[in-house]
C-alpha cells in the first residue's frame, strides 16, 4: 500500500472514504509482490495497481463491495485452465489480496493516516497489518517507526502481541524488506495460526553521479524514473548549474573523491563515474570500491578501462574489490546517445538489483519474475 502513499495521504487529508486492496502474498509467476496496492475511493476513482490488469475489474468490484459493507476480506485469485474466461492470472500464478475499507471515524483510518503521511513525507516506517489468522484480527494494523515506538493496536485479548509484532515490524524495517512473518495468536514467536504483513517505507536511495557532462543529463532523468534521489558532483561549476540539470536533487561542485568521502551512502547507493578523465576516476574509485554500496559504474572505453584497471592496481586495490567495477558502464543494447546510454546503465542497475541476466527473455528460458535475487537499491521505496 505504501507504493501508492502520497496519492492516499491526500485522499485521507481530504476526508475521502476509500477501500485499499493489497497483495499480501504471491505463489508462482505474478506481476506484482507483497504490498502492491490498488485503492478505490467512495466516488469510483481508482489508483494503482495490483496485478497489472489481468484481476483489477474484479478487486475493483471488491473494494465497492468493502465500502459498503464495511469488512475486511481476503480473496486468491489464480489461474483456471477449466474456464478461460475466470477472473485469474493469465501468467499461471496466485495472488491473494485483502481489501481493507478505510471509513472515516474509524480507529484504523487515524493509524493508517499516520502511516501515509510519514511514507509520503520520507520517513523511514513500517505498517504491520494482519492478513491471516482469526477474523478478529484480520486487518488490523501497527504503524511502527524506526525507534520502535508504534501506534494501533490488533485487539484481540492478546495485549503481548502488539509489542512482537512491532519488534518484528522494525527488524524488517532496519532491513528494508517487505514480506510476511508467522506468529503465534498470543504474541509468542512460535509460528502458529497468525500471518502479518509487513510493508517497509524508506527514503529513497541514492544515486551520484559524478561528471556533468550530457550523459549525465539523461541519467539523472533514468535515475529519478527508477526512483532514486539522483546528485550530480562535478569539479568544475561552469558544467554543474541548475540549468543543465533541472530534475536533480542536489548538485554539488566539489572534487568527487572528497565529495565522497564526506557524504553518506548505504547498501542501497548506486555510484555512476561518468568524468572518463583519470585525476578524477582514480582517486574516486579508491574509494568507491571499498564502499558498501549497491553498485560502482564507471564509463569509458575498453581501453579506458584497462588503463584504469591498471591505476588501480598500484593504488593498491585487490582483486575483490575490482570485481566490484561495473566497467565499461552498462549493457550492451547498441546505445549511441545519451538517452540511450542511460536506458543502458539504467538496465545494468536494475539487472544486478534483482538478479537478473541482462539476456532477451524472448527464446529464454529464465524465469520473468523472481522472488530472490541480490537485494538493493529501490526495493523499498
């Protein structure tokens, strides 16, 4: 549901009824993961998405449904090779999704205010929501920040369980996943009888790029599509204005390597070294590589590459840390201009986010969807 927050957090600011329906799990090939969300307010309006078209008629129908009958309801929606006309997933999937009214005056609707409004505002948060277990309990929601502290309560006779799911809730928020935990009806850790999902917030991860140069101007167009909170840092400030790069979140004029050195990153950063000029490149990458981050790129030809190699080597690097260097930067797609070399290291990223092989899926026979994968940079955004 939190894909879809800025869009709620209006729809609660402006007092509007709504019902929110949200995949809360996935078996085989589907479109969507935990957490995808559609939400249908009381005048029809409809945002987001659960499964990209094959069942949103029918959890439209359902969210109707909801506001009028005011009830939580989990349904699984999957494929039917008897009828092929039935409301499924024509991919060969199952999805279950619960759909959840969010009617005014009720206590969920302030928790999930709350939720909305801190996911829309940036704040790292988690929203905890029993999607399985007695039907007293499923749809009741946590909000849960990243101190611990929560609001909401599931009720239930159990006052033990709030405390664990919200230390649960926060495990999973420090980690940044989404997915699901199995408790025990009274709170204990003890798989048995109760499911909640998990949906983690974070503010956006961060991509730098480094070198403003008009490669750079498609990238950070790539890079706020992606979701990314992009930086340009460049040496020399005639390059890096405002002017040249109007969608960035920031630009700074500082060497690269000391801009570094003195910034934050995390698992989720993705560094793009697009200077090719090696009083930049190699004091930067020193240091980059030795980073925990999620991705280091660099540009330049094969032989660039191999002179930079090379730098490295007697900078001291070990071979460990250049098997980190995506270099030359991006997939090969036949990219010539700048918006195509975006769309290529954009690829790149994304394929070494999720795990994927960078091949056409077209005659392949590796799976479209995958739930493991290396885990990174927007995965919860």
């Amino acid at each position: 549901m939190l894909d879809i927050a800025d869009r709620l957090a209006r729809w609660v600011e402006e007092g509007r009824e709504f019902a929110v329906a949200t995949v809360v799990a996935v078996g085989g090939s589907a479109p969507r993961g935990p957490g995808a969300a559609l939400a249908v307010d009381s005048e029809g309006t409809v945002v987001g998405s659960v499964s990209g078209g094959c069942v949103e008629g029918a959890v439209y129908e359902l969210c109707v449904q909801a506001l009028r009958d005011g009830g939580t309801v989990v349904e699984r929606f999957g494929y039917s090779d008897e009828d092929a006309f039935a409301v499924g997933l024509t991919c060969g999937g199952v999805i279950d999704i619960m759909v959840t009214p969010v009617a005014a005056g009720s206590p969920a609707r302030e928790v999930f205010g709350s939720a909305l409004s801190a996911a829309a505002a940036g704040e790292p948060m988690a929203l905890a929501r029993v999607v399985g277990g007695p039907k007293g309990l499923v749809g009741g929601v946590l909000l849960v920040r990243s101190d611990g502290s929560y609001e909401g309560s599931y009720g239930g006779g159990f006052p033990e369980l709030d405390g664990v799911s919200a230390a649960e809730a926060r495990a999973m928020l420090e980690a940044g996943r989404t997915g699901t935990v199995e408790l025990a009806e009274d709170g204990s850790r003890c798989p048995g009888g109760l499911t909640l999902l998990v949906e983690s917030s974070l503010p956006p991860p961060r991509m730098i790029v480094f070198g403003a140069i008009d490669f750079a101007e498609a990238l950070v167009r790539a890079g706020k599509f992606l979701g990314y909170h992009v930086t340009v840092c460049d040496a020399r400030p005639v390059f890096a204005t405002r002017a040249r790069f109007p969608e960035a979140d920031e630009l700074v004029v500082d060497w690269p390597h000391r801009y570094l050195r003195g910034t934050e990153t995390d698992g989720r950063t993705v560094l793009c070294v697009l200077t090719h000029d090696a009083k930049f490149d190699i004091p930067l990458l020193e240091q980059a590589l030795r980073l925990p981050v999620a991705f280091v790129g660099a540009m330049g030809s094969r032989r660039t590459h191999a002179d930079r190699d090379r730098r490295l080597r007697e900078a001291g690097l070990g071979e460990e840390e250049l098997a980190r260097l995506r270099s030359p930067i991006g997939l090969d797609i036949g990219a010539r201009t700048p918006e195509e070399t975006a769309l290529s290291i954009a690829a790149e990223i994304v394929a070494l986010r999720r795990g994927g092989t960078g091949v056409p899926l077209t005659g392949s026979a590796v799976p479209i969807h995958r739930d493991g994968g290396r885990r990174g940079a927007a995965e919860a955004a």
